[in-house]
C-alpha cells in the first residue's frame, strides 16, 4: 500500500479505496513536518477528491 502512495502513476481514488488507505495514511500523516512519509501523504489527500478522503473517517467503525 505504501508503495502506491508513492507512485505517482497510481490512481489517487484506487488508493484511498484500498483496505489499508486510512491506518498507513493516518501512520504516514503523524510523521514530522517535512518527513518523507508526511509529504507523500499529503501530496495523495491534496490530490484527492475530498469525498474520498472525507468518506473513510465517517465510517464509525474507522478510526483516523
């Protein structure tokens, strides 16, 4: 999963849709200001619809 973050010919809507989106995300999101990690997942959740990132965290089932 973390690897089709990175990618940048991966469908933004694909990955957000993916079992794992919301736990790496959320892992990836914590990481420091600057970090790798924090910038490639900001660059997917900036390039996403936001229904799509919106829709995962409305689910009560689903914590962020």
């Amino acid at each position: 999963m973390w690897r089709a973050v990175g990618d940048k010919a991966a469908d933004v809507g694909d990955v957000l849709q993916a079992a794992e989106a919301v736990p790496v995300l959320s892992w990836a999101l914590r990481h420091p200001v600057g970090s790798a990690e924090r910038t490639r997942a900001e660059a997917v959740v900036d390039q996403a619809p936001e229904e799509l990132v919106r829709a995962p965290f409305q689910n009560p089932g689903v914590s962020g």
